[in-house]
C-alpha cells in the first residue's frame, strides 16, 4: 500500500526533473550557449572553428563542441554581468 503510494507520487515528481534537466541541457547548454558561442568562436578563427555550421552542432562533447559551449557560456555572463553594472 505504501510502495503504491510512493510510486504515484515519484513518477509525476520524476517527470518533472526529467523535464527540467532536458529544458536545461538541451535547450540552455545546447541551443543558447551555441548560438552564443559559435559566431564569437568563427570571428576569433577568422571563420575557420568551428567546422559545424550554426545549426548543425553535433552533440558529442569533442573538444571543438567544448570550446564553442564554454566560449558562449563566458559571453553570456560576461553581458550579464555587464548588464548588472550598467543598471545598478
């Protein structure tokens, strides 16, 4: 009886954070930080990196993806952290 209990109330929960970590991963991390970061990464190889196009990221964590993740990351917060001191 309580197992049964348990069980209704972790599946929706579940769903819920599988969910989340999929809005979080693939769209943040995979889509945002992309965007970002792939046209800062081809102005910086004077268009040479990365070799995927703009929408055509592979999804494997190689080391040119890596790059491109990280780079975007760091723009994004540095415009946010820009965007801080600049209204604050």
């Amino acid at each position: 009886m309580i197992d049964d209990m348990a069980v209704a109330v972790a599946r929706p929960l579940l769903l819920v954070v599988r969910f989340a970590w999929w809005l979080v991963w693939e769209w943040l991390v995979w889509e945002v930080l992309w965007w970002i970061g792939w046209p800062v990464c081809r102005v910086l190889s004077f268009g040479r990196l990365p070799q995927d196009g703009w929408r055509e990221a592979d999804r494997e964590l190689d080391l040119e993806s890596t790059v491109v993740l990280l780079v975007g990351l760091l723009v994004l917060l540095g415009a946010l952290w820009g965007l801080q001191h600049w209204a604050g």
